[in-house]
C-alpha cells in the first residue's frame, strides 16, 4: 500500500481533470458509502468521513518502526490533513489485516476505493465554505452519513469498468425504462457539438445516432451507469 501511495502524482493535471471526473466521482461515492458501513460498524461515526479506522478496530495496533517512519514521510509530501488521514489510514488498515485477518473480516475493504481515486488524478481539497468536496472538475457535497447505509454498492471498480466512466466533454446516461437494453451515453463537447454512443463489446464506447432529445430512453446518474457497467464484467 505504501508503495501505490508513493506513486501517486498528488497535483491533478487540469488537462485530465474533465475527462477523468466520471471515475473519480464514483470512487469518492463509494468511498464515502463504505467508510459510513465501517463508521457505524466500528463507533467510528463522530469521525467519518475521511478517517483513520484502525484505532477504532485495534487500539494497540502499531506499524513496524521502519514502516511507520515511512509513512511519516509520505504523509509530510500531502498537504490537506484529510488526504493524511485516510494515506495511514489505508497503509495501517492494511497491515492490520496482514497482521490480524479476521479484525478486518466482513466488509469490503475500507479505502480501495480513495487510493483508485488518488491513483487516476491525484488529491481532492475543501471548497471555500468546507462543505463541498472539490475532486478537481466537480464539487460533491459529502451528505450525511445515515444517508449511505442501505445504499447499493458500486461493487464493480476494475480499470475497464472506471475506464469506461471517463471521457471528454459533460457526459449523460441513457437506457430503456427498463434497464434491459443498451446504455447510452451523450457527450456535450460545447458549441452544441454532441457525441452519441453505445456501450459495446469489451466496454469499449461506440459511435451511434440518437433521436434529438433520446426520445424513448430515461436518463441515468453516473451511478447507476457504474453498476450497470460493472454487471457487464
């Protein structure tokens, strides 16, 4: 773990930061939905959402002293405290599992989903007011965290899949009012410029002709789109 977070360019590229939005939008999604299931698992609720579990599942665990002298050193290259937080959290948390498996049985692992986020474009920060979560291309209000427990899961967050999220241009989802056929998807690229595509073989996007307005289909969140992707792995 401490090795992915070393790789991580922490300074997002505003030449990437639209197109990868998508995937990253998702990630910060899930990532906030499973640290609610483990805050309310753990006591932790005071602390989420970006939080370090281990001491709540282990108060005396400690790292080796040479790893914990190297995840000193990497938390001094982030700035935001939160990015601190959850950078030990993650390399703790797994070596706690290492150390002890079955105190991290049970729910799907706790910060896959932000170290993916770190890994397609680095860190995340406060706007302003502290409210919104700005991911660099979209802000997000974090919510509330009653609001995530019972919510399904983005279970699916391979390459393909987060792959298949990102694009140029402000993207919308559509599918039948079934959820059975093809999903869509359309790409406002400005001066009314529109891309059209379908989701094809090996979740590659391909060009197609759409009735003006997608008559016949319903509109889809990126959500939703993610699990529908992810079903097709």
């Amino acid at each position: 773990m401490l090795g992915r977070l070393r790789a991580v360019d922490w300074d997002m590229r505003w030449d990437l930061a639209f197109e990868r939005c998508g995937s990253r939008q998702v990630l910060m999604w899930e990532y906030l939905r499973r640290a609610a299931v483990w805050a309310k698992a753990c006591g932790a609720e005071e602390a989420w959402p970006f939080y370090d579990v281990t001491p709540y599942l282990d108060p005396e665990f400690g790292l080796p002293p040479a790893q914990a002298a190297e995840l000193e050193e990497l938390r001094r290259t982030v700035v935001w405290g939160e990015l601190r937080k959850t950078c030990a959290g993650a390399v703790r948390l797994a070596g706690l599992a290492e150390r002890t498996p079955e105190a991290v049985a049970g729910p799907p692992d706790l910060y896959e989903p932000l170290v993916l986020f770190y890994e397609r474009g680095g860190s995340f920060s406060r706007d302003c007011s502290g409210v919104f979560i700005d991911l660099v291309g979209v802000m997000v209000p974090p919510g509330k965290l009653a609001g995530y427990l019972g919510s399904r899961p983005v279970a699916v967050l391979d390459d393909a899949v987060l792959d298949a999220l990102e694009g140029e241009g402000r993207i919308t989802y559509h599918q039948d009012e079934y959820g059975a056929g093809p999903l869509f998807r359309s790409r406002a690229l400005g001066d009314d410029v529109r891309a059209d595509e379908v989701l094809g073989p090996g979740l590659r996007w391909e060009p197609v002709d759409l009735p003006a307005g997608s008559a016949g289909l319903a509109a889809i969140g990126h959500l939703e789109a993610a699990r529908r992707i992810g079903s097709l792995v």
